[in-house]
C-alpha cells in the first residue's frame, strides 16, 4: 500500500486577505513573496517571517489575476482581465501600462482580453496570453520602456491563452483550450515550430 502521508509542513502561514488570493510569485533571491487577490490588492511579503513588507490597492479596475517577477528582479507584471502593468519591485511605483482593450461582444457588454502574462528569463521581453486566441510580445526598449514587437494570432476562435519562456529564453510556448502547445523560436522571431498535441 502506498504511503499517502506528506512529507511537508506549513512552516508559516501569510494572512492578510479579505478576499481570496489569485497569484502567487516570489522574487529571483527567494526573499519575498507577491500575491494579488480578488480584493484587488498587491501584497508584498518577507518570505522568512511573513511579515507584510509593501502592499498597494486599487491596482487595476477589479481583481489582480496574474503577476509574474522579471527575472533580474527590477520590476513585476501585474494583469487582470483587461490591463496589463509594470511595477516597480521595491515601491509598486508604476513603470507602464501596457495596454487597456475592452472587447464588444454579442453575448455581454464587454468581455475582458488578458489572460495570462511571462517574462522572459532574461528580463527583456513580457508577453500576454488573451481571450482572444493571441499573445502580444513586448520588449523593453533603449529608453527602458516596453513597445508591442509581435502579435501572435495562431488560434481562430476565442479562447483563453496561457503563455510561458524556456530557462535559456531560446523558446516560447502559448496553450488555449483548442487542447494544442505552440512551440516558438525565440531567435527566429517567433516563429512557431511544433504544435504540440495532447
């Protein structure tokens, strides 16, 4: 019979929330933690004595639903469903908004476009997986701020689109519940190489 006792333990518990955590991300020297809730709130915690370190509200107009931490650690990405923005680690003083788009539909008032957001593990290209069936490529730029390189549009119907970069930033891959993984050169200006298929 297999042994189905855990090996781990809660070792510190972090709580700060009116409303139920969404993100999680820690940062490259592994000495804080980020989270952002459905309260719409960045909390910024020391990993070792969970003590609440920065924190900023009213980050977008709802919910924090993504953040990912640049891998040099100078600046987080924070997404929810409609706007994506960068943010400075240490003061959560805003760096850029990247875009705001609100979609038309048949169905609602609006729909909301972001989905999902990466940073490249060298710090200098942050993409955006949307609703849309698209990932939007930005790169940071000489004067230190990101401008929209790349569409990807490889998917036709709507759909939710995750986005993710290899450890050596040579590839990128984007999956939607078409239940499909494109595999893109980074080098070859993303151009896609396989299509992975469960």
């Amino acid at each position: 019979m297999a042994n189905t006792q855990s090996n781990y333990e809660i070792v510190l518990a972090m709580k700060n929330y009116r409303r139920s955590v969404e993100t999680l991300a820690i940062s490259p020297d592994r000495k804080f933690v980020y989270s952002g809730d459905l309260g719409n709130e960045i909390v910024k915690f020391d990993f070792r004595t969970g003590a609440v370190i920065e924190k900023i509200t009213d980050v977008h107009g709802s919910l924090v639903w993504n953040i990912a931490i640049a891998p040099n650690g100078e600046y987080l990405v924070s997404g929810n469903t409609d706007v994506v923005k960068v943010l400075n680690t240490e003061t959560f003083e805003l760096i850029q908004n990247l875009y705001e788009d609100v979609y038309e539909d048949d169905e609602d008032d609006y729909v909301y476009d972001v989905n999902s957001v990466a940073v490249s593990p060298n710090s200098i290209t942050i993409a955006v997986g949307d609703k849309h069936g698209g990932v939007k490529l930005w790169r940071k730029g000489g004067g230190g701020m990101f401008e929209c390189t790349k569409t990807l549009k490889d998917r036709e119907s709507l759909m939710w689109v995750v986005v993710a970069f290899s450890p050596n930033s040579e590839m990128f891959a984007s999956g939607g519940d078409d239940r499909k993984i494109n595999v893109y050169s980074v080098a070859n200006d993303f151009s896609r190489m396989h299509i992975l298929e469960g």
